[in-house]
C-alpha cells in the first residue's frame, strides 16, 4: 500500500543513500567539476582518485583518504577477532548507521519538495540554484544541539562563509530583503518526510524547468490491458 511505499523509500534513502552516493554519485549532479556530462560508463566513486566528480587539483589527497578508510575497517575486524563478533557493532557501526540516516534526512529534506525546481543548463545560474533550498522547524533541542543547520540552510547555500553563530540573524536579514525568494516549510519533519517520500521521485526531462513529480504520475502500462509484456 501507500504507506508501505513511504516506509520503504525512507528506509532505503536513509540507510542506503549515503553509501551509494559515495560509491556510485547517486543522486550527485550530472556534470564533473569542468562542466562536461557525467559519464556512467567512467568512474564515478568517491574513493577513487580517476573519479569524475573531482577537481583535477583534488586528486592527490582522494587515496590517502581511501586508505584511511579502508585502515579503519581493518581495525574494526581486528577487534571483532580480539572482543569477539559483534564487538564493533555494539560500539561503532550502530552509531554509525544514526549519524548516516541523520546526516542524509538533512540533505534529503532541504534540497528536495514539490515546489522546489530542477534547471537545464539554459536556464541555471549559481544564485538560482542556490536559492532552491528549504529550511524546515525541527524541535528547539535539535536546533540548539546541530546549531540551527535546518532552519537556516537556504542561507548556507547563499554564503557558506556565514558562521554558524550569525546563521540566525543573516537567515533574518535575508528573509527581510528577500522574501519571494526565501522557503520555509512548518509541518513537522515527520510529516515533511512522508509528504517527500510519497511525491517526490523524479523529473520528467533535463530540459527547461522541472518539479519532481510522483511514481503514480508514470502513465499507465500500454501491455497491461492486454496481458503482453
């Protein structure tokens, strides 16, 4: 059903979203740092110096990176082995897995809405895209403890050089010079979240300007009636 279809997108966003954007730059943009059209037939991981989605003067420092990560995992098996299996579950990767859904449900939720367009080239600007954000009203704790990121990330997209401590006042002042262009979204982050897994799946075309639309937007299967295919 219905809801069954929002728990599934939600799970597999929070819990499979990260790695797959790491690993195959799923979701990630459709151009490489130099302009030209992502090519899926050429790497595109994160974790390899050759990838696409890097700058050319990034590329010495993306295996020493990989290497890092791939001590860290060797030293988690070594504790299984020493603590006994199960050992860096209990302590690392449970904990892991929170911050992963936590850190993809902040980019999920704040570059993605019905209302929020998608730019062909022809029509895409840096201020245009970075305008084409939405903060969201999370509970005052989780405001106070991740200072204010939710509902102050139209403003990180504006100017990322704004520190943390004046996101709130610039978030104001920007609201007040422009509030045609400012979005802002009060339902619940609950409730934020089942509206986006529910409608929110994909654009019809690179062309021109797109909203995202829902999968029961698809037109219907010419072979179902007759029973082909």
């Amino acid at each position: 059903g219905d809801d069954a279809f929002v728990f599934w997108n939600t799970f597999q966003h929070l819990f499979f979203g990260w790695p797959l954007y790491l690993f195959q730059n799923a979701t990630g943009g459709r151009r490489t740092p130099q302009g030209a059209k992502i090519d899926r037939k050429k790497p595109v991981s994160h974790f390899k110096p050759s990838s696409q989605v890097f700058e050319d003067n990034q590329r010495d420092m993306i295996m020493p990176g990989t290497v890092g990560c791939l001590m860290v995992l060797a030293a988690l098996l070594y504790v299984d082995v020493l603590a006994g299996l199960g050992t860096s579950l209990f302590w690392y990767w449970g904990a892991y897995v929170i911050v992963n859904g936590w850190l993809v449900l902040y980019t999920w939720l704040h570059h993605t809405d019905s209302d929020i367009p998608h730019f062909s080239d022809g029509h895409f600007s840096y201020m245009r895209g970075a305008t084409c954000s939405v903060d969201r009203s999370y509970p005052e704790l989780i405001n106070y403890v991740h200072h204010h990121i939710g509902s102050t990330h139209v403003l990180h997209h504006i100017s990322f050089q704004v520190p943390h401590y004046r996101a709130q006042d610039a978030t104001r002042i920007y609201k007040e010079k422009y509030p045609h262009l400012y979005r802002f979204d009060n339902r619940s982050i609950w409730s934020a979240t089942k509206e986006i897994a529910r409608s929110c799946h994909f654009v019809d075309d690179v062309r021109g300007v797109q909203y995202y639309k829902s999968m029961t937007e698809l037109p219907p299967n010419p072979f179902a009636k007759s029973g082909k295919g």
